[in-house]
C-alpha cells in the first residue's frame, strides 16, 4: 500500500484513477490529463488573443462563444453576446446595399458546407458599418450531427470602401464619356436649330414671324446651357483660368442667394483662409458655389442655416479625395454647409451623376452638382460630400493656390468692327451645319464653299488656297478631325487663317491646337453675330485677314 498514491495527494481537478491499476499506468494517465490540459489552454489562449474575429454560433443563430478580438471589434462583452442571435446584434436586418441578410443567416446555419466562404456587412454595437469576409466549419457531435458553426472572420472595411471608390470613379468616367458625346451631338443640333432661325430671320418681314424666330433663338440658347452643364460634367467645358480671389466669389454668391432665396435661411460666412487666391475660372466657380448653394436651399424648406467657410490647408502628400487624385501642395479648402434634410447613403452616392434628382419633376434636370464635379475636375481640386438623413450636409471643395498671387489685369473691350467681306471654307461633317452656314454666310455678303470630310478639302485647298480668306475647321470629324485637317492644310499654305468650330470647348486638346496657330476657337452653338466678331476680333488684333477690298474683288 506505501507504493499507491493517496487520494489526498491527487490534484482536485484530476480524474479519478482505479486503485488496482498499476502505478505507472496511474502515472501515465495524469501525464496525459495535464498534457491535454495545456493543450487546451495553449488552444484557448491562441483563439482568444488571435487578430482575427472567431466565434461559434449554433443552428438556430444563436451565438456561444465570441472571443476577445471579436469582443473588441464589435463592442461587446460576452456577457452582452452569448446567448442572442446574430441577426440584430453583430449582422443588421439589411445591407447598406439593400440586401436581405436573414435568409444568407439561415442558410449559413443550415448548409454551412454551401458557405464556407461569404462577405458580408456587420455592424458594431455603436452602429458602424463594416465588411467582413468570413470563413465557416460545420461543428458536429460525436455521432457526426451538425450542431453548429465556427465562424473566423477578417475585417475588409477599407479593401472594400477602396474598391467601391475605384467602382464609382470607372463609373463616373464612363457617364462623363457619354455625356461629353451627348453634349457635342445635340450642340451641333441646336446649332443647326439657331442657324435656320437666323435664315428665317433674315428674310422674313411679318413681325409675328420675326416674333416666333426670338422665341425660337431663346429658347435654343436655354437647352445650350444643359449641354454647357454636361460638357463641365464630363470635363470638356469652356473654361479661361486666370487669377481670380475666391473670397470675393464667395461674397458674390452669398449676396446673390440673400437676395433670392427663403429669408429664414441664416447665411454665414467665415472666410479664414489667408491665401484665398486661385489659378480659375471665376464664372465656373461662382456657379459651382450657386449650384450648392440651391441644393442646400432646397434642403431646407423650413429655414435653417447656410454656411460658406475657407481655410488654408497643405498637402505633403499624394492625396485620394472620394475619387479625386490630389498631389501635393498648398490647397484652399472651402466648405459648404446645411442644417437641411441630409441624404441617406444611396442617394448621397449618386448626387454627382448628370440627370440624378430627387427634386419633383419640373423643379431640375439633375445637372447642377454633376457640373460642380466637373468644374473640381477642369481646376486639378476635388469635392466630397458628407451627410447623414436629419443631419444637414457638407462639401469640401479643395483647390490649388497661387502662391503669389498678383494682381488682374483687365483688359479693356474693343470696339466692334464694322463687317468685312470674305471668303470662307467651311468644313463640317454635319450636313445641317454645312447647309445652314452655307446660306447663312452668303445672306449675309461672304463667298462660302463648304466639305464634309478632310479630303474634299485638302484637294480644294492645294488649288485654291490663295483665294480662301479664312478657314472654318470643325474639331470632331470621322478618319481626320480639325487638328491633323489644319496640320494638312498650313504646310499647303503656312498664311493660313483658320477658326476651330467644336461641339465641345476649350479643353486641353483645342489648346494644343491653338498653340499649333490656329486663330481662335468658338464653341457650337454660336451665332452668326458671334462669329463676325471673332473675325473683327482677328484683324483688330493684327491677324490680318485678306479683304475683298485688298484683293479687287468685285462687289457683293
């Protein structure tokens, strides 16, 4: 009996051994219960301080282990997470995304071998929206039958928001490619519009007639202004930088809505940025800061608060602003901001897109904010918008300074010319445009041959250059647009005097040209009142274009 273990010698916590089993079988046994013990404890201690979400849930949802990560991360204690169900704790009723998350719960829990693998949005106990992708082993008895899942997940919040930017930016650069074609395939119908009514107009004595045309022209003019909108929107719209000082746009803008919109709206400004003075185009930014400003107005139908704040701002570096790219530099910061309605997650994601309104019909086309997008683009800034429902919303307009900004020089306005006669080469793929110009022109005392395509022209040219006082080149043709046609043409004649007519505008590629020799641009549509002074624009600027006078031309 001296060789057998007393019981009061045994650990409480160890099993019980039979007293006539051999000492070293007794002595086995323990080796294993402790071995199994650290096990377990090395296990434990591993799961619970492992960087990544583990918990256990049974078949019916209902959550019986959560460790110390997944407790951190979510919020939790385990005290406040055992024994409730997954659904209206760590998963919501419903994705941001509208998606129904209690039939995939079910599913899960159900045919988990069919799920070993998903993604899916969670919530923290605060409210926080966040992503994770989850890893799923069907847990069983001992006689192999499903008793529930473990579940080990990874939180991919920033993969997927980054994602969903990179979404939103192939997205918006696809619409902005179509709106841009948009935009230039209805300007050269409006301009086709606006140059029959100026025909009519001519011609025409009957007073009512005359009448009508005005109404005609006006009301061209209007639907030019939506393509103006989708053009900016799409980054091809008209725009001269020069230095213009963003403090006083601001005022501007701030004076002009206490004048126009619900006198329970407080304005406030707060204008503290030092270095208020930007490389732009003041026209756009005071309509980009109009734009926002009518939003905000119509956010609040009640009264509330309307708030115009600047700040200085440097970036060191390169810098992603929603779907901006940035570098780095000074910038100035100006934020617009509501106390109105706010906007709930799905709408504020699409506020930027050409034709998106929750306005009633009739109130707006869905263009104000898709141009203020693209007017962040054409000035190298960015924007981002920040609102929850109930909370109001806010913008953050970023753009580069000037340095050293010193003062405009205003340019005094030129008298108009008297008007010259001369000869024109037009050259439009689009027949209206042709056609209209063509009688248009010649109504109005200039010789016209007009082309459709580049090699008509080229021919024409090489043999009658000497009698072609200035060339009108359209910028979009089909085999050869306006920039390689021109490039044709002044080694033909390096004189040459040539005018770029584009569905677009000003953009990178018209400056390109522009700096090629090209005279002038002038953007469709334009009247005919509007191209006679780009022509007496050019001789009193010293481009001296041949007269019929100068070359004893007879009479018209």
């Amino acid at each position: 009996m001296a060789n057998r273990t007393k019981d009061t010698d045994r650990p409480t916590d160890a099993p019980s051994l039979p007293s006539n089993q051999p000492i070293a079988s007794q002595q086995d046994s323990r080796h294993i219960y402790e071995a199994l013990q650290k096990s377990e404890e090395r296990y434990r201690e591993l799961v619970e301080h492992a960087n990544s979400i583990i918990l256990r849930w049974n078949r019916d949802g209902i959550i019986t282990f959560f460790n110390e990560y997944a407790q951190r991360f979510f919020g939790y204690s385990e005290a406040e997470i055992i024994g409730r169900h997954v659904v209206g704790t760590i998963v919501p009723t419903n994705e941001s995304t509208g998606r129904d998350l209690r039939p995939l719960m079910d599913d899960i829990c159900n045919f988990p071998d069919e799920h070993r693998y998903n993604i899916n949005e969670n919530i923290t106990k605060d409210g926080k929206r966040v992503w994770i992708a989850w890893t799923n082993k069907l847990l069983t008895d001992d006689r192999g039958a499903p008793v529930g899942v473990l579940s080990i997940g990874t939180d991919i919040t920033r993969q997927r928001l980054l994602e969903e930017e990179l979404r939103q930016a192939q997205k918006m650069q696809a619409i902005g490619e179509l709106a841009g074609g948009i935009a230039h395939d209805f300007n050269n119908m409006i301009h086709g519009i606006t140059g029959y009514a100026e025909v009519i107009q001519q011609i025409t004595c009957d007073q009512r007639v005359a009448e009508y045309i005005s109404h005609i022209l006006t009301t061209a003019q209007h639907a030019a202004e939506l393509t103006k909108q989708l053009l900016t929107f799409a980054r091809k719209g008209k725009y001269q930088l020069t230095e213009c000082n963003t403090h006083e746009i601001i005022r501007d803008v701030c004076a002009m809505l206490e004048r126009t919109i619900d006198r329970r709206i407080d304005i406030e400004q707060k204008l503290q940025a030092n270095r208020p003075h930007v490389l732009g185009d003041s026209a756009q930014l005071k309509s980009a800061l109009l734009n926002l400003g009518i939003n905000a107005k119509d956010a609040m139908p009640r009264g509330g608060a309307l708030r115009f704040v600047t700040h200085d701002l440097t970036l060191d570096d390169p810098t992603t602003i929603a779907d901006f790219e940035i570098g780095p530099g000074q910038y100035l910061l100006i934020n617009v901001s509501d106390s109105g309605t706010g906007m709930p997650a799905e709408i504020r994601r699409r506020i930027f897109e050409p034709f998106f309104t929750t306005k009633e019909s009739g109130r707006g086309a869905g263009l104000g904010l898709a141009a203020v997008y693209g007017t962040m683009h054409l000035h190298k800034g960015a924007i981002i918008c920040q609102s929850s429902e109930g909370e109001g919303s806010s913008f953050d307009l970023y753009l580069p300074i000037i340095r050293d900004a010193a003062k405009q020089v205003h340019r005094q306005q030129k008298p108009a010319s008297q008007e010259h006669k001369v000869r024109i080469m037009v050259v439009d793929d689009e027949a209206m445009v042709r056609n209209y110009s063509k009688t248009l022109f010649e109504m109005r005392g200039h010789e016209v041959v007009t082309f459709a395509g580049a090699e008509d022209a080229i021919n024409y040219y090489r043999d009658n250059y000497e009698s072609v006082d200035l060339v009108l080149l359209d910028m979009i043709m089909p085999r050869m647009d306006g920039q390689q046609l021109f490039a044709f043409l002044k080694r033909i004649n390096p004189e040459i005097k040539a005018i770029l007519s584009t569905g677009y505008s000003v953009d990178i590629k018209v400056q390109e040209i522009l700096a090629d020799g090209i005279l002038d641009c002038i953007q469709k549509p334009f009247t005919y009142e509007q191209l006679q002074e780009k022509i007496a624009a050019l001789i009193s600027d010293g481009h001296r274009i041949p007269l019929k006078t100068d070359l004893d031309a007879e009479p018209t």
